[in-house]
C-alpha cells in the first residue's frame, strides 16, 4: 500500500510541476495542497483514526489523476 501511494503522490507531482497551463504560484499552491493533505492523512493514520485503505483511489492506478483533479479547479489567473 506504501509503495502504491507513494508512487501515486509522485506522478501527480510531476504532472503538477510539467502542466504549461498553471503559472508558477498555482503549482506552487496545488503542491503545498497536496503536502497539507498527506501530513493530515499521515497525522491522523498514526494515531490510528483511519485506516490505510481510506485513502480514496490513491492506490489504483490511473493513467491521468491530475486531469480529475484539474477539474475541482483552480483558475490561472
């Protein structure tokens, strides 16, 4: 499971950081997002408040999640 979202967090880094349509301040706030939310997850997992296994779809692969997570939207202003 580790190595399955560990994997995942990493391609949607690079997605983020390679996507021409965000200036340099949405990459830097969709990055800092998504550190925030696995800190939160990590916080909470070790005190033993969830499982592992809710950890939505980070475990599946998909060919493109940062698509669907484009579209919740930031706009590029």
């Amino acid at each position: 499971m580790t190595d399955a979202l560990s994997r995942r967090i990493d391609l949607l880094q690079q997605q983020i950081e390679l996507d021409s349509t965000l200036n340099t301040n949405n990459k830097k706030r969709y990055l800092r997002g998504l550190a925030d939310l696995l800190f939160g997850f990590n916080k909470t997992w070790q005190a033993r408040a969830i499982s592992a296994a809710l950890a939505p779809g980070w475990s599946t692969p998909s060919p493109r999640p940062w698509n669907s997570i484009r579209r919740a939207g930031v706009s590029n202003r």
